[in-house]
C-alpha cells in the first residue's frame, strides 16, 4: 500500500505523497482471532448488469450454471485508509468510506468494464485495466468528476497487474503479451519496456520504487529489474520450482503466477497463485523460503452445496480461474492474509519465534527473519545451494476465520468465495470482497464502530 495523502483536485502539477512515515497497525495472534464481520453489503455488485459473460470469457473463467456470477474482482485502499474502491465484473466501480462503513457512490464503465482499479496519490483519482475491446489500455479515471482523464495504451493483450509506485506518479503494469511497461501519470507515452519475458506477466514495485519484480508462469522464472535501468537485463534472476508438484503427474504442473507483493520491511516476496499454494520469498536472494498452505486456490472450478458439503473441483491443469487479489501482508509485514475458494480468511505468521520441537521445519534467523535450514546458519551462501532441486518447506496458516455463509435461492447453504483480500494499512480493519463486501474489524472495537456511524 502506497503512504501519504495527495491533494483533492484532479488536475495540476504533479502530486507527491505526503512525507509522512507509515502508520503501522500493532497485530498479533490475539487480535486476529478477535476480528468479525462489522458490516456486510449486499448491494456491492450492480443487480441489473447484463456484461457478465464477456469479462468471464476474457478472464478464463467458465460460464456455467452455478458459476462463480457477479462479484467484486479487485479493491484498493487509497494512501489515507479512510475511502476503498471495489470493481467487479459487472462493470460498476464503487467507491467506499471506510471510517463510516457505507458506500459512498458507485460508478460505471460500461464501454471499457474495469479490473484492478488502483488509488494514485491524487485523491479520488484511480488508474485501472480494462476488460473490454482491444486496445488493452489502462485508464485514469477522476472519481470525483467521474470522467476520464488519460488512456495509457501500449499493451496487446490483458493486462493483469497494475501497481503504483509508493513513491511518486509512475506505476507498472505487466499482462499476457509478455510485456512489462512503466507509465508516469503526467506523460502519454511508456516510459519504460521489457519486452518480452516469455509469457504472461505479472510486476509490482519495491516499498521504495527503487526495483520492481516480474514472474512469468510460463516460464516459471522470478525477475529483478531497476526502475531506472528496465530496459537492460534483470539484475536478479532465479528459476522457480516447486518439486511438490511433481508428486501430482507426470510432466509436473506449473503453479500459475497471479499476484506479487513486496512486505513493507523490504524482507520478502509473496508470490500468489491459483492453486492451493502461495509461496514466500527472500527478496533480497530470490530464495523459495516458505509454501504457504490451507486454503482453497482460486483457480479451481466451484458448484454450489451439495448435501450441506461445497461442492470444489480439483484440476489436474492449474488454470488462472478468478485468482489474482485474494492474498497480501499486513502493514507490519508479520503476517499474509488471504482468502480462499471456500469463503474463509486466513493469516500466516511470519513473526512468531519457533519453539525448540519445531525449529527445524520453521527456522528463524537472529534478526527474526524466517530462513531455510540448508543455510546452516549463515555458514553457506545463497548462491551455492541449486534452490529449484529442494522441496519448499511447508508454513500451515495460524488463524482461519470463517466468511460469511447464507442460502441461496434453493433454500441450500451458499458461501462466497473470499475474491479480494485486503488489510487496511492505516485503519485496524480489512475488506473481503466476492459476491458481495465485508468490512472486518476486532470486537473490541464495538464502541468506536457505533460512534463513527457504522
């Protein structure tokens, strides 16, 4: 999440992020244990719109009976914490106070549809991909004004990341035409080009907009690059590998690649994917450090309750499905929260002091920093051990909280999948978006949820 409040009007000169230090969110097991749904919106995803089959089909999702439907796709928390915006495949793009807790307006972008809306540090302001037509481009849109106010174009194919940099108005994208391209707000041109990473795309920034990371599912690779140097050959470059697949068929399958994050302490790398794994890495070696295990990958094919049980289908093939927005740390980077195809919500803890029974499947460096036992310690460098040839140690989620379950319109129970998973940077609360939104905060804060209007 990107720190500082930029100014109200849409237009000017050039924003730039107040110079303030991250508001960092004390959490610990405790309090994540104590969190519950405040506030749950049944209206988060437009009721009349009829364009659902067209983004399903450009996503690589299956129109079937019983499919995954309407639902929020991606949601952003701007630099404050205070507002929130939610997109779906509907077409409509909400805007949310989170202070409040009650929708604030919703928007629509019939002609272009819209996915992966994120906040610039211009208030109200967003730049998102589209879902619709052919020029692939990425839009900056006024919220306020609700009128458009750039198009970036340069992509031949969907875009599917886009990340603004923490420090000023340049921002990344990456997508299916294997390319990776670096956008400043105030010029119309790419200002920067990878251009050819071997298959579809996925980038995102540093805590500091020095570097950005790039992974390609094709080729099962992770990059580094320069910010200021991308048009040159990664710095960093490891190929990526996860023996655990190999246990499932002949060839092994390969995990598909759908988001990436930086923690805010620079330490780490997490990797998410459409399977029933996500994988944290060591950004600063590129080390495969944890496989992160508990949840129901998004990319799985879903039906309804069946005989009270969720009805959830194993692929042999990884596929993309509706993955892309369910995982992320926390501010303090202590722990990943993520969503799962089953509605649940879990946290993995990436701080906790492993005790003496289980230091060796969970070691820990003296600066609290997770590590991997073939290090021995620090007595062997990174670059001597063949990563790809050893199997990722396993880190099972610590808290699971269940989402919300209601029935359907059989009467049988109907749960929506945790989509979009995020932790507010600023505010002790985070938002769970599917087929509809959830606002989650700990009991404790009862009392300040009725007096600021929830």
């Amino acid at each position: 999440m990107n720190f500082g409040i930029g100014s109200s009007s849409s237009r000017g000169g050039p924003s730039r992020p107040v110079d303030v230090k991250p508001v960092v969110v004390p959490l610990t097991l405790d309090i994540i244990n104590k969190f519950r749904p405040a506030k749950h919106f049944k209206d988060a995803v437009d009721p009349e719109s009829s364009s659902l089959s067209s983004f399903n089909n450009s996503a690589g999702i299956d129109n079937k009976p019983n499919s995954t439907g309407k639902s929020i796709t991606s949601l952003c928390f701007d630099d404050s914490g205070e507002k929130l915006v939610t997109a779906g495949n509907d077409d409509m793009f909400v805007l949310w106070d989170c202070k409040k807790g009650k929708k604030i307006k919703p928007l629509y972008s019939k002609k272009y549809g819209i996915d992966l809306p994120r906040f610039t540090h211009k208030a109200g302001n967003i730049v998102h991909a589209s879902t619709k037509g052919d020029d692939h481009a990425v839009r900056y849109h006024s919220m306020h004004d609700n009128k458009y106010l750039a198009y970036f174009k340069g992509h031949q194919a969907r875009v599917r990341s886009v990340h603004m940099s923490p420090v000023d108005d340049t921002f990344v994208t990456a997508g299916d035409d294997g390319t990776v391209r670096l956008w400043d707000l105030r010029a119309q041109g790419c200002k920067g080009l990878v251009n050819d990473v071997g298959g579809s795309a996925i980038a995102a920034f540093d805590n500091q907009g020095i570097i950005f990371a790039v992974a390609c599912s094709e080729t099962q690779t992770i990059m580094m690059y320069a910010t200021n140097t991308m048009d040159r050959i990664p710095f960093a470059y490891t190929p990526f590998n996860d023996i655990q697949f190999g246990k499932e068929s002949i060839p092994p399958p390969k995990p598909i690649f759908t988001s990436m994050s930086f923690s805010s302490n620079g330490e780490y790398l997490l990797i998410g994917t459409s399977s029933d794994v996500h994988y944290l890495i060591d950004a600063i070696d590129l080390i495969p450090l944890r496989r992160l295990i508990g949840h129901q990958g998004l990319g799985k094919e879903r039906t309804d309750f069946q005989n009270g049980q969720k009805g959830i289908t194993t692929l042999s093939t990884p596929k993309r499905g509706i993955s892309g927005e369910e995982v992320s740390f926390t501010s303090d980077s202590k722990f990943i929260i993520s969503g799962s195809a089953d509605g649940d919500i879990l946290f993995w803890d990436l701080s906790s002091s492993p005790s003496r029974e289980d230091s060796n499947l969970n070691p820990i460096d003296g600066n609290g920093k997770l590590t991997r036992n073939e290090l021995e310690n620090g007595k062997k460098l990174p670059s001597d051990i063949k990563w790809h040839t050893l199997p990722i140690p396993d880190l099972k989620a610590k808290v699971i909280l269940k989402g919300n379950t209601n029935n359907n319109s059989s009467g049988n129970p109907s749960s929506s999948q945790s989509r979009a998973v995020r932790f507010n940077n600023r505010l002790q609360m985070f938002a769970v978006g599917g087929e509809d939104l959830t606002f989650w905060i700990p009991e404790k804060d009862e009392d300040s949820k009725v007096q600021q209007g929830w």
